[in-house]
C-alpha cells in the first residue's frame, strides 16, 4: 500500500503498512528535503503507542544516516513539547512518532516545522517529491544526542500563564490524560510552578491500548472522568488530553462535557480580559458563539477550512506582520492556540489557562460561559455525525445537492458557505454542515442550534438525507 500523508504526516496500522521499513522509506525523504532546504538538525520525539520508542529510534538512525544531527527524546513527551523543542534549539523541524487520537492499532509520523508547529502543505509536498524521487546521500553521517525539553517547555507555559492568580487557585482538578503522552506532565508541571491547587491523575500511567477507549476527548471515552465528577458541586473540574497532549477537553462538576467550542469561547474571553489583542482564527466548522463573540470584542475574525494547519498559517502571517498578530486560533476538534505561543496545538497549556480562568473569575467553566451566551444573545447546542458509508457512495454528488437545500426539518436556508464542504445557515442562528473524509468514505455531518430538540431534528433530517442517498442507485 502506498504511504500516503495527510494534513499532518502520515497514519497507518501498526505492522501492516506502518513499519521499520516504512518509517525508513519516510525518515530518508525527510531527510532529503531538509538538506535540501540547508536544515542540519531535527528533533524526534514519541507517544505512548506501541513500538513508540523503537519507531523514534528508527526514524532517528535514518536521519542521522541522511547528514543531520538528531536529538532524540530519552522517554515519551506531548507533540507540543516536541513542536517547541524545535524552536529551542533551532532545529529544520520536528518528527512525532504518534497517531494522536486515532484508535490504538495506529501509529503516525508527524512532520513539524522549524517554527514549532504542524507542516506546511510546501513542506510535505517536498517530502512526498523526495519519496517519489529518492536521491542517494553519501555525505557525513550526523550525529544522536538525548532530548531533554521539560525544564524549558515548562518555562515556555510559565510565560504564557497569570502563575500569581493560579498559585491562588485552591480548587479541584482531575487530569485525564486517558494513557497518553500527557501521563505525569500536569501534575509536574503543577510542582514546578509550585500550583497549590488539589490536582488528581486518572488513566495516568502510560497504556498503549489508552485503557479501551480511542484517546480522543469526545464524551463516549470519558465515561470514567464524567462519572467521577457526577456528584461533584463549583469549580470542580475535569481536563482531559487526548494521545499525544495537542487536543483538549473538559468536564465539569455535575459530569458535565464541556465541549471545544465553550473551551474556545471561554478561554477568548479570559485572554482579552487580561488585555491580550489580536484576530481570532477558527474553522468553518466552529460555533457561532466565537463568531458574535469576536464580534462584541471589537476583533476581527478570519474562518478557515477545516485542519489546523491553516490556523498556523495565520499564526505565521502574524509572526511576520504584527497588525495580522492571532489572538486566539483553534478548531472544532479541541486543538487551541493562543498568542504568545508556538503556532500548535497545546492540550497542557489550554488546561492550565482553563483552569487561571476558574480562578481569575471565582465562576465555574459553566458560568462562564452561560454569561458568554447571555452576552451575546445566543445558545448553543452542538453535535456531530460521522457517517461511514460504501466505497461507491459519491460524496461530490451529496455536496451538489447540499447546495441547492432550501430546507432542513422546516428551518429554512438563510445563507450558504462553502469553504469547506457546505455549510448551510439556517433560521434561528443554526446551521447543518455536510463535508467529505478525503481519506474514507465518510460524511461528517455538523449541526448546531439554540436548543436540543431543534439540534436532533436538524441532525436527524440531515443525517437522512445522506443515508438516502446511500441507498439511491447512481445512474
């Protein structure tokens, strides 16, 4: 099978297509195109997932045997502590032997840049040229040195954070770092800032099969985190981080999911409430709430396709440009980033600002952001379809016919988006969005509504359509 690269590397199962042998073929064309674009170091690091660290060290002795200097990580780290070991010591960029939230059978070689964060489409195009056209290196062998980045990764989140309103912080806090590579870095992390606050690890010993579930932080795999917080009152709170620490999630008391939009929401508010300025960034995939909140703020709002690596170009831009300076860019998925910061996803960072905006407020993440809503004059109820289909389902067709939708459960079509896929806008504030797996034959179905029983008739209806359409011969 073909070694194909997605928005962020490239994912396959474990001993079938995701090999020594693969991640050789992939680790010299890396090589290849760093050399050619005058890099001579790279970091690698690894996740929790099985063979993690014999993979690292595959992909490390290649590198090497291609003329750079690789430092290599002693144990496994979060992807955000390698994508800012890349910027600390200047490396060409960044290798992650992780599949993040995908299922445990997987694994996954992720290409950073030099500036910390997820590749470009420039760069991967340039290692897939390298893959299809192989050159053979005889030059210097590099050198393998150990990776260690916590002291200085730690030193980047105290920056980044109010430490004298989170020293403060007395309340209750549950990390479930669901087996990933997050196991043990919240709670060092905590010691390090000398945090006084009373924080718990669940699922925090390292677990390649991240104790049954997929390490994503979505609802269906935090039943042990919502439990432990169903009889829970106040600030209480859950954080949780997904495989490999770029993604976050939340619970709160009562065992209440918190889901990546609120997260946004919440953490907007409180970085411009402490004077912090800049453009918002999010996928078209994303709530209205960002949208109208951005819109009171007084900040302009820039909506990107779906994939993270377009938010790190705005980053970029920013970096370059400081009228184009982000605020705040994140996705529907739970990866955020905010100014200041690499340009990458950070599942520590965000828990810990999460929990500075409990402590700075005195209000739990649900007050919080029940004001937002009253703010801004909107409820928000969202929910997500991914619908697997057949091989022969045509996913062009079904966007073709989105289009011309006047309709969905008796709401009628007000505005259309194509950015990504097609988003309709509906009365009342909601939306329904059908967009297309470029990998699977899948339809990912976004709705969201000001209240449950308009979101399950909109979702309903539009998750009908699509099954009809599945069983509609094509002519």
């Amino acid at each position: 099978m073909p070694i194909k690269f997605g928005t962020d590397g490239w994912r396959d199962i474990i001993a079938e297509d995701f090999t020594y042998e693969n991640v050789r073929l992939v680790a010299r064309a890396h090589a290849q195109a760093m050399r050619a674009a005058g890099g001579r170091r790279v970091v690698v690091g690894f996740d929790t997932r099985f063979q993690g660290a014999n993979f690292a060290r595959v992909a490390a002795e290649t590198l090497a045997e291609g003329g750079l200097d690789v430092l290599l990580a002693r144990e496994f780290l979060p992807t955000p502590a390698l994508s800012f070991a890349a910027v600390h010591h200047r490396a060409a960029g960044g290798v992650m032997i992780t599949a993040s939230h995908n299922p445990p059978l997987y694994s996954g070689y992720k290409v950073k840049g030099a500036y910390g964060g997820s590749a470009t489409p420039a760069i991967v195009t340039e290692i897939e040229r390298a893959l299809a056209f192989p050159e053979v290196y005889d030059g210097p062998r590099g050198s393998i040195e150990p990776l260690d980045i916590r002291e200085a990764y730690f030193a980047q989140l105290d920056r980044q954070l109010d430490l004298e309103t989170l020293r403060g912080y007395r309340g209750t806090v549950i990390h479930d770092a669901m087996g990933g590579a997050a196991c043990g870095w919240l709670t060092g992390y905590a010691r390090h800032a000398g945090l006084n606050l009373d924080l718990h690890e669940l699922h925090g010993q390292p677990d390649p099969m991240f104790y049954g579930v997929n390490p994503e932080p979505v609802p269906q795999n935090l039943e042990a985190l919502m439990a432990r917080l169903r009889h829970e009152t106040g600030t209480t709170l859950g954080v949780v981080t997904d495989g490999d620490a770029d993604r976050v999630g939340a619970v709160t008391a009562g065992g209440h999911f918190f889901n990546s939009h609120q997260i946004f929401a919440v953490l907007l508010r409180h970085l411009y409430g402490r004077g912090l300025r800049g453009r918002v960034v999010k996928t078209v995939s994303g709530s209205r709430v960002i949208e109208l909140l951005a819109q009171q703020l007084g900040l302009e709002l820039l909506e990107t396709p779906v994939g993270f690596k377009y938010i790190t170009d705005a980053f970029l831009a920013g970096q370059q440009d400081e009228t184009r300076a982000v605020l705040m860019g994140g996705e529907e998925s739970g990866g955020l980033s905010s100014r200041g910061h690499i340009p990458e996803r950070d599942g520590l960072l965000n828990s810990l600002l999460l929990m500075e905006a409990v402590a700075a407020s005195g209000k739990s993440l649900d007050e919080l952001f029940a004001e937002i809503e009253a703010e801004v004059g909107f409820r928000h109820h969202y929910d997500r379809r991914d619908l697997h289909l057949s091989a022969a389902f045509d996913k062009t067709a079904l966007l073709q016919e989105a289009q011309a939708y006047t309709e969905i459960a008796g709401y009628p079509v007000e505005g259309l988006k194509t950015t990504d896929g097609v988003k309709l806008l509906l009365a009342g504030g909601a939306s329904a969005m059908f967009r297309a797996s470029g990998t699977e034959p899948v339809i990912r179905v976004y709705v969201e509504a000001q209240s449950p029983e308009a979101l399950q008739a909109i979702l309903n209806e539009a998750t009908r359509r699509v099954l009809a359409l599945e069983s509609t011969p094509s002519v």
